[in-house]
C-alpha cells in the first residue's frame, strides 16, 4: 500500500510539473545541455485556420532562431479557455502567450475599439499601414504601460460582411432584418445605424438561428462563412466590406521576464514575420472559401460604400474621445 502510495505521489508530481511553463534541463540544436524554456500559446481557432496556424508558425520560427532554447507549445480550439479569459490570463501572468481578436484589447484601454469601427480602411494597404505605423504602436506602448500586457502583431482576420437569408443589395434591402453581430457597443450600435435590428447571440448558435428564422442574417468573412456552414442557410453574400477584422499575438510580462533581451528581440522579430506569412495565407483562404461559397451556389453582390458610411457616421458622435485616433487613422498616409 505505502508502495502504492508513493507511486500515485510521483505521477501527481510529474503531471504537475508538465502543466506549467518554466525552464528544464535540455539539449539545443548544437548539442550543448542548455535551459530549455517552454512557453504555452492559446487559441480558440482549430488548426485549419490561418490566426492558429500563425501560432504555430510563430512557434517554429523562435525555436529554429533561438537554436531550441525557447520553445512553445499551441493549444488550439480553445484549450485554455475562450479569448476573454486568455486575455485576462495573460495581463495576470497565468498564460504566457495567446492569439486573441482585437476586441479584447479595448476591454483594457481605450483606442482599439477605433480600430473595428465600420467603413474605417481604405484598403488592406491602408489598415496595415495604420497598424503596423504610429497609430498602433502608440496603442501598444499604452497597454504595456498600463496592463504589462506585450501586443507583439496585428494579423487578419479578413473582411467582415452581411449575409442574409433574402437578398440584399443595398442598404434598404437591409431595413428591418435581424442581424446576428457581437456583442459590442460598436457592432450593435453601426446595425442600428443601418436601420436594421442588431442580435447579440454566441457565434456557435448562429448556423441554427439562420436555420430557424430566429434572425435574418449575420456578419463575417469568406472563411467564417464557410467553414461555420452558414453559407448552406444564408446563400446571399452582400459584400460592403464595413469591418477590417484584426487578431493579435499578446505575451505576458512574466513571460517577458524569464527571457534575456536577445531572447525577447528574437520573440519580436518572429512574431512580426508570422504576422507576414499569415497575412498572405489569410488573402488565399478568403479567396479558397469564397469559391467554395459560389460553387455552393452562393450569390455574391458588391454595394455602394458610400451609402452605408453616410448612414454610420453619426454614430461616431459617440466616440468623441476618440476623436483624435478616428481622424488619425481615416487621414492616415500610406
């Protein structure tokens, strides 16, 4: 029994110490024993999307640049949590990096939500430009400061539009819907805007809504759209492109603080070249999953744009303390 008991004790100890991220003895590339330093990275995306795979490529990238002395593990599909309580892990220094929308940020500290507000971008040109510049470097440096929280990129979550189960090609036709958005001010307030009726709801009771009539339409990406089965109910695609849809790569400071400043150069350097290749890999799965939709038999419509900025723009009197980040990202030079 003793025997036993000591056994059960050791098997505690062993999956104890796996759960956590920390430094164990082990061999880099060259041979050489070494502090291996072992990190997590959480997700809620599966692994066949673009966001979680830049984890990964952003995992492969650190351990081939650090010679294997730092290395990460991803947990996708929401493994440790869904994104708000990642977020909160990793300003709390519990999770040591996580792969969130945008979204959660502003929680934090004001200016993100400028980012998602509609019909804000130009072009993908333009919201690279704003992010990856000034604009979001400031909004970095301001969460540091503020939470201990490290925004190392901006990645893509593509190009959110309308899909609706009647067809809509203008803004009148959308007079009236039920639209499923988010649950945020700025998403429920832009519907309102457009004269149609907003419906917070959870994103994995979308497809039986649609299914059931409880709601008109929804909102989102080519590759949202697909592989969520909502193009099989909602087969017209209004394309009026209102929010550019941004994830983000955030560390923790403790995570920051087990690592030398080579180290954390190297962790910069690598997550701004994933940001890169997944940003390319997002533009060829929106244009994959968007043809996937027209051999579905899916109907595509481009609107007018103008119609529907006219219509938004006086819900940015709401944001009047953003008035200096608004104009700085619509005047932005690129």
């Amino acid at each position: 029994m003793k025997k036993l008991m000591l056994m059960v004790v050791a098997m505690i100890l062993v999956v104890a110490g796996c759960s956590n991220s920390g430094e164990t003895k082990g061999a880099a590339s060259g041979g050489k024993e070494v502090e291996i330093i072992s990190f997590k990275l959480a997700d809620n995306q599966p692994l066949s999307s673009p966001l979680a795979q830049s984890g990964e490529k952003f995992a492969e990238l650190v351990e081939e640049k650090t010679d294997g002395v730092v290395q990460i593990e991803v947990y996708p599909n929401a493994q440790l949590g869904e994104e708000a309580e990642t977020t909160e892990q990793i300003k709390a220094g519990a999770l040591d990096f996580a792969r969130i929308n945008v979204v959660q940020l502003s929680q934090y500290v004001d200016g993100y939500e400028a980012l998602t507000l509609p019909y804000m971008y130009d072009n993908d040109d333009h919201r690279w430009a704003v992010v990856d510049g000034s604009v979001g470097q400031a909004l970095n440096e301001k969460i540091q400061e503020e939470t201990g929280m490290y925004v190392l990129n901006y990645l893509s979550s593509g190009w959110r539009s309308f899909y609706t189960l009647e067809k809509a090609e203008s803004l009148s036709d959308l007079e009236g819907m039920k639209i499923r958005v988010m649950d945020s001010a700025a998403n429920i307030n832009m519907i309102k805007a457009l004269n149609a009726t907003p419906t917070p709801m959870p994103y994995a009771d979308v497809f039986t809504a649609l299914q059931t009539g409880v709601i008109d339409g929804a909102e989102n990406d080519f590759v949202s759209y697909t592989t969520s089965g909502h193009f099989e109910v909602a087969k017209y695609y209004m394309e009026d492109r209102h929010t550019a849809g941004f994830g983000n790569l955030i560390m923790s400071n403790k995570a920051k603080e087990k690592l030398t400043d080579e180290q954390f150069a190297i962790i910069q350097e690598c997550a701004i070249e994933a940001a890169k290749w997944q940003r390319e890999a997002m533009l060829e799965a929106q244009k994959a999953e968007k043809q996937v939709a027209i051999d579905a038999g899916c109907t595509f419509t481009e609107v007018d744009i103008k119609e529907f900025q006219d219509a938004v723009q006086p819900m940015y009197a709401d944001y009047d303390y953003l008035e200096t980040i608004i104009s700085d990202i619509k005047n932005f030079d690129y």
